[in-house]
C-alpha cells in the first residue's frame, strides 16, 4: 500500500486563526505531540514574521527529532535566510517557500507579471537548495492559477531543484471534481513530476477542505497539509483528524496509508483546543463531544446488539478513553506519577512535587479528578506564561437582593494592588475591578464558560478572547469556582497581551 505524507500546519497556518497565537513552550509543546501522533513534517512557523515566530521555529527544530521540521519563507532570500537559520538545529529541515501564482494575485497583490513570477520561483528554489536538499514550493492560490502557467511553474521548480510541489487553495474555492482534474492534469503534462511529491494544502472556507484534499489524493497526491481541529485562516484548513481517518475507514476506496498513530488524535485536539482557546464544535467530526455520542432510541438499541449498525469506527480507534475516571483523595504520588507519564507529561522532581500539591489542593474541592482536571493542574502549575499581572486574592459578594460586589488583589513587578467595586453581575464586577488595577484598552470579545468534566463539582473553564489595537488573544482559566477562573482567564489574557506585543505585528505578511 502507498502511504500519504501528512504534512502538520497548525503552529503555521492554524496559528493565523484570529486569536490563536501561541507562545514558544505551547508550540513546543504541541509539536511533541504532533511528533508523537506520527506526522511526517511539522510546519512550525513563519520565521520571517517576527522573532517571536523565529524563535518558536527554533526551539520546535531542537526538540523533535523523528519528524521533519518546515519553515515556511516568501520566495525572497532574506526570507529562505531567516527559514534556514531557524530550522538548521532540525535532523530533518525543510524550506517551504511560496509565491503566489494567480492573475489576480500577480497583478493586485505582488503588481508582477507571469514572467517574473516564474523567475523569482526558480531563483527562491535554488537558493534555497544551497541550505539543504529538502525544499518545497507552494504556488499560492494555484487553485485559481491558468492550468498551463501552473504546470509550467510546477515543472520549472522540480528542475530547480524542488523535492516537494505544493498546491494550494488558498481561498477554499475549488470544489473536489475540478480539484481531481488539476491533480491529474499536472501528473500528465508535467514530465518531471516523477522527482516530486505531489502536495495538496485545502482551506475549508465552502466547507470543502477535507473532501479537495481527498479527491487530490485519488489523483495522485501523496502529500495532505491540514491542521488539528481544522482550525486556520478564516473557515481554518483541511482537518488532520478527518482526512487520517476517512483514509483509514475507507481503505475499499483510497487504498492509501498514513504513519499517523491514530489513538494518539484525540488527546492531540484536545490539547491544541485547550491551548489555542479554540473549542471543538459538539458535531466535529472526529473529535467534537457528540461524534460517537448516539442519542437516539432506535440507534442506541441497533448499536447495544451491534456496533456495525451505526458505527463506522471506534472511538477507542482515534484514542477517546473508555473510562476517563483517573484519580480520587486517597491517590498518592506514585499513582498521580504514573497517570501523568500515561498521559505523556513527563516531569521533573521539582515539577512533580508542584503538579501533585496542587492535585491534593483540588482533592479537597472534588471527590474525583479526570484527565481533563490533571491537564488543567500541567497547563496552571507547570507550563504557565511568564507573569507580568499575577491573581492573588479574589472576594465576590452576590446573589438576588445585593448588588454584585468584587475585591480584587494582583501582584504587579512583586507588589501587591487590591481594588474594589461593584458590577451588574459578579462576572462584570470582577472584570472591572480588575481593570481598575490593570488599566487596559483591551475589548472584551467572547466569555465562554463551562465544565471540564462531569459532575456539579466539576472545574469550571473560563475562556475569554481580547482584543487591543488589532491583536486578539485568548485566556484561559480554571477553577472549582466560576467566579476565581474568570479572573485568571482575564488575567491570562491580560499576560498574553503583554508579553505578545510583537507577536501579531507581522500579520499583514502572512499567507
Ligand atoms: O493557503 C496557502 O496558500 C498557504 C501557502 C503558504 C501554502 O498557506
Ligand atoms: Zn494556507
């Protein structure tokens, strides 16, 4: 059987969703897990952006060893410099360069005829050939690109030295027959195609993202780039976990594999939702809440005397966990130990003795902790941001003759800054005294609560998304109180902006 390169850009691509932005321990941290499910090659940024993403891409190339490593560059040398800089400490880097290709992007965007853009494609490829032999090259909205430019510019870079010919629909218009017939156009006519992979990179933006990207594949492609969740650019991109597992389940008609490890999918979703902020549809395929969840009579009845009734795949297949209950107060260090290496955290001494403090702190509040409860305690005691506002105290008064009142306290550069006032609800009572302290500009876009596991002692989550000065970011915060995870979600948020000041500056650059 053939297999399908899966070609990961959710620290790319999925990080351009608007207040997704991670910073480099979270992109490190999901890279392992990328690695850890399987995926061929991780795009782990945009080096050139900022030297946030530099940075990011950098330490992502130390840390993974078995995946390949891309950066992704404009077809400029000082961009394939700054790409090659940053991926080098990879065992296995790879240049992505891309240029546009279409009429409409040549003559608004880049104001550049096809001629140009040929040469400028063939220079960016041989330059960046001089850093290694792994180069790819997108040709940017190839979707809407005059079929015989496109084959030309295709068969003009693998002379070039291309190892891997990407094409995207970078504005998610195409639909999968015309997709299927630009793949197989371009695998006829182009008579070095043999030297190349066939790459297919899908937005989603008609919801087409993932039915393109598999109709490519029936064509010849043997290279998907997606993103966990399918989150991205506006409708996001084709989803890993939705591609992976129609190839799996229907092996009778792709007849293609892939080297992803599929019971690691869920714990990867769960993981780029929890960090990103971005939450999973109910519906999703794959991984929303509901996708193995039968609520009818009829279904449940067909599915008790056989799963095939209406079953298409387990969700032990794509790693749900059966029996999600983990650890309760009389749980000691070394089951705690062991549940967290299952769960693949891996901790040293000091880390341990924290992570596990704070697991008997919650074993006050709740009888029994789940997994989501032990990746809330790691994602708040081990892998938080850098502080500028820390959360130290917080005091609600409320209920249905009171008018919500709230005192807060927050350390600032190691001082301690305590103000109070009232709201029209203890949520807004909260916020405001805490803005009182902090002082920001920021606009409240989005409030979302809700339980991490079952039970009415459950966590609660709070997820708040910011907006100041065009940047967004998402916060997040846990608690057994709603009212204390609010503030810490608020909080976050606040840290994320400050520290990630520069992180967005770059946007209007990116794909
Ligand atoms: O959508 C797009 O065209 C891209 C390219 C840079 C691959 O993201
Ligand atoms: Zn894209």
């Amino acid at each position: 059987m053939e297999y399908v390169k899966i070609f990961d850009t959710t620290l790319r691509d999925g990080e351009q969703a608007p207040g997704a932005t991670m910073n480099i321990d979270e992109k490190v941290r999901i890279a392992l897990q990328l690695e850890k499910l399987g995926v061929d090659i991780i795009e782990a940024g945009f080096p050139a952006a900022s030297d946030g993403d530099f940075e990011a891409v950098k330490m992502v190339a130390k840390n993974i060893t078995k995946s390949e490593v891309a950066g992704l560059a404009r077809a400029t040398e000082s961009d394939i410099e700054r790409a090659w800089e940053a991926i080098k400490y990879a065992n296995k880097p790879r240049i992505h360069t891309f240029l546009a290709t279409s009429d409409i992007h040549l003559k608004y965007k880049l104001k550049i005829d096809r001629e140009e853009a040929l040469k400028r494609a063939i220079h960016a490829v041989k330059f960046a050939k001089k850093f290694t032999d792994n180069v790819e090259f997108s040709a940017e909205d190839a979707c809407r690109t005059d079929l015989d430019f496109l084959c030309k510019v295709v068969e003009a870079v693998i002379d070039a030295g291309a190892t891997t010919v990407n094409i995207p629909d970078t504005v998610g218009y195409i639909t999968p027959l015309e997709f299927f017939n630009i793949i197989s156009t371009i695998k006829k006519r182009v008579k070095n195609i043999e030297k190349a992979v066939i790459s297919v990179h899908c937005h989603n933006d008609l919801g087409l993202a993932t039915a393109n990207s598999l109709s490519a594949l029936l064509a010849g492609a043997r290279q998907v780039e997606c993103t966990i969740n399918g989150i991205g650019e506006r409708a996001g991109n084709a989803a890993m976990e939705e591609i992976v597992m129609a190839l799996k389940t229907r092996k009778d008609v792709y007849n293609l594999g892939t080297k992803i490890n599929t019971k690691h999918i869920y714990r990867t979703s769960k993981l780029v939702s929890q960090i990103t902020g971005m939450m999973v549809q109910p519906n999703k395929a794959i991984v929303g809440a509901n996708a193995f969840a039968h609520e009818s009579g009829i279904h449940q009845d067909g599915v008790l005397k056989e799963r095939l009734t209406y079953e298409i795949m387990t969700p032990e297949s794509v790693g749900i966990p059966q029996s999600i209950l983990v650890l309760g107060k009389l749980s000691g260090r070394h089951a705690f130990k062991k549940r967290l290496e299952e769960m693949g955290y891996e901790l040293n001494e000091e880390q341990l003795n924290k992570a596990f403090k704070r697991f008997k702190e919650l074993c006050d509040h709740k009888k029994y902790l789940y997994d989501e409860d032990i990746d809330a305690i790691i994602s708040e005691e081990i892998l938080k941001l850098p502080e500028k506002y820390k959360f130290v105290y917080l005091n609600v008064v409320s209920g249905n003759r009171t008018m919500p009142c709230a005192t807060v306290e927050i350390e600032i550069d190691g001082k301690v800054i305590k103000e109070a006032t009232f709201g029209n609800g203890p949520v807004d009572a909260v916020f405001k005294a805490i803005k009182k302290i902090i002082k920001t500009k920021s606009k409240l876009l989005s409030f979302v609560i809700s339980a991490i596991t079952m039970g009415t002692d459950a966590q609660g989550e709070v997820t708040v998304k910011l907006e100041e000065a065009g940047r967004q970011v998402v916060g997040k915060g846990v608690d057994p109180d709603v009212l204390v995870a609010s503030a810490k979600a608020y909080i976050n948020a606040l840290n994320r902006l400050y520290f990630k000041k520069e992180a967005n500056s770059m946007r209007e650059m990116l794909p």
